[in-house]
C-alpha cells in the first residue's frame, strides 16, 4: 500500500505549506486593512505578504515628516529580510532531518537541536517600542519579545531561530537609536548542544 501525504517525506520538512499563523493573520491585517481569514493562505505565502506589506508602508510612509516613523518602518522590514536570508542560509547547510517528532499535523523532520531563540520586546517609552504600539505589531499574547514575523518563525530548530534572530538584531542595531535595549535569548532543551564556533 502506497503511503504519503504531505509530511511523510521526513527529509523534506518545509512548514511554508502549512497554514497561516494566527499572529500572522493579525499582522496582515495591521499592514494590509483586511481580513486574510478563509483566503487559504499558507505561511510561506503570508510571510511575502508581510514583507510586501512592510515594503509598500515604507514607501506610503515617505512623503511623511516624522522621520522616526520612515526609519523604524524600514529598519523592521530589513530585520526581516535579513532573518530571512539567514535561515535560508541555515537551511542550505542541514538539508538532511537529524530525527523525526510528532506534531498534530503528524510527523516532522527536524534538522538540528529543538531550541527557541527570539528578540527581547523593546523597553517601554523607547522609541522602537512606540513605534510597535502604534502600528499594532506587538505580539499581545507575549509581551516578553519583539513580534518578528521571519518565514522560519515556526521551526523547532533552534540554531535556526539563533541565526535568524541574531541577523535581525544586527540590523536594529545599525539605528543608533531608542531601540529600548533589545537583545537575543536562546534557549536548547539538548543539555549537550554547544554553539557552533563564528566563522
């Protein structure tokens, strides 16, 4: 008997297919001034929306005098696109699944250490954190981190959310600016895993 579906293969592990994220949903919402409920989005697919949305607010944005604003827009947009680059970059390097996990989805291949790694949620009254407030893309469901929707945002992979998060900061950090102390955290539940060593 012929078996399949589409998380069978458990060397080829692409979430991008999977159905859209809550958070995504919110933050479409916030960018686009529409509902993408009941379109069939996957989260691939609502990760480009996303950035597209980031992209076009710039460049609304640009006949605008609060130069604040353009600059927080574009520096979000480019942590994104830089948390992108990475994780396909990080993905390019472990194409083969090290082992398999259950999901209610069913079976998962994971491709390194099951880890979380994310942006801490900027500090109150700083600028980066007014910006998020008024443009709705704090993550109300946890307020500790920064809402940074990367198409690798889903994975288990921890090294994976550590490069994506890493590339992200690095960009903020070109600012210069109120970006409310902002740092890494990673967290591996492997007591054995070491970070690999900077090229």
């Amino acid at each position: 008997m012929a078996r399949g579906g589409k998380n069978w293969n458990l060397g080829f592990s692409d979430r991008s297919q999977d159905g859209v994220t809550d958070p995504q949903l919110r933050l479409l919402r916030s960018l686009w001034g529409k509902d993408f409920r009941g379109e069939g989005l996957t989260k691939g697919r609502a990760s480009d929306l996303i950035e597209e949305g980031y992209h076009n607010r710039a460049i609304n944005k640009s006949g605008l005098t609060d130069l604040a604003d353009q600059m927080f827009s574009m520096y979000m947009r480019r942590a994104i696109e830089a948390a992108n680059e990475a994780g396909d970059w990080w993905v390019a390097g472990h194409p083969k699944a090290e082992f398999c996990v259950s999901t209610p989805d069913g079976p998962v291949g994971v491709h390194g250490a099951i880890g979380n790694a994310y942006i801490t949620a900027p500090k109150k009254g700083s600028g980066l954190a007014k910006w998020i407030a008024e443009h709705g893309f704090n993550d109300r469901r946890n307020l500790k981190q920064l809402a940074l929707h990367h198409r690798y945002q889903d994975r288990m992979e921890g090294e994976l959310q550590l490069v994506c998060a890493i590339a992200a900061l690095k960009v903020f950090e070109e600012a210069k600016t109120e970006i409310g102390g902002i740092r890494v955290i990673f967290r591996c539940e492997s007591e054995d895993y070491t970070l690999p060593k900077a090229a």
